[in-house]
C-alpha cells in the first residue's frame, strides 16, 4: 500500500567559532574559524569572564557599559540592516545583558562596544585590514544566510 512519498526535511547549520586568545585591560583577540577552518582575527572589548548561563543581573553587576566582551556561550546570527551602519550586517540574537551586539569592520576598542570586529593582523589592542576581513566574512555569510542555520560560538 502506497502511503505517499516519504521525505525528511535536513536543517543545515554553519557554525563559527571565535576562541579568545590574547586578553588585556582594553581589548580581547581572538580566531576566528568556520566549520573547523580558521578565518580571520577578532578584536573585542575586554572579557570580563562572563558567560551566557550567568543571571542577568550577575551580567548586569560586572558589565562596563561599551568596554565589555559579550559573555562566552553560543548564538544564532542572523544578517538584517543595520539602523547605525546603514548596510545589511550580521546580528546576534539574544545576548544576555547587550543588544545590538554585530560583526562589523573597525581595527581598535574604540570602535566596539561590545561588538566583535574582525581583521587579518594584529598588534596590541589592535587588528588591521578588518574591511578585507570583513568583505570576506559576509560573502560566505550571505551565501548561506535563509539556507541553513548560523550560529557562533564564543569560547
């Protein structure tokens, strides 16, 4: 007896994982890598241990309004225009504590307020070529963006 055509439906993921690496009292460094495969360098502001299991007012007590990393954990992006930046950008959904929180290009703490920057080199409290980086990154982010899933891991 035919019941009809059986399918699965396959939900697709691309996963990106930054490892913070270098920490110092402004800024944090980190590698970038998608599926496995490193990217590029990130730069944020300075971590301040927190983690996305903490209780938001936890978060709240240690959080340095525009001089803090967003806590550690994991988080769905998604690409939408941003108001600031007038241009599609990537945007991290749901971090405790932080709003607004995107990737975008910029080379120093100044230019972050808890966002990830990314780059290609680095110097202290520094990441250069971050534009080059950046193109880069939103080339394979739109090309997967409405197809699969895409989630970052903050370690």
């Amino acid at each position: 007896m035919n019941r009809g055509a059986s399918f699965s439906l396959k939900f697709y993921t691309l996963e990106l994982l930054l490892k913070r690496s270098v920490k110092t009292d402004l800024s944090t460094i980190g590698k970038l890598s998608v599926n496995g495969k490193f990217l590029c360098l990130t730069l944020e502001d300075k971590d301040r241990d927190l983690v996305q299991t903490m209780p938001a007012a936890n978060i709240s007590k240690i959080k340095v309004f525009g001089k803090t990393a967003i806590p550690g954990g994991r988080y769905e992006i998604i690409l939408n225009q941003s108001t600031r930046f007038k241009r599609e950008l990537p945007l991290l959904l749901n971090v405790p504590g932080f709003s607004g929180i995107r990737i975008h290009s910029g080379n120093s703490d100044k230019d972050t307020e808890g966002c990830i920057l990314v780059g290609t080199d680095q110097q202290a409290n520094w990441i250069s070529e971050s534009r080059k980086a950046f193109d880069v990154l939103m080339v394979l982010l739109k090309g997967r963006f409405g197809k699969e899933q895409i989630y970052i891991t903050i370690e």
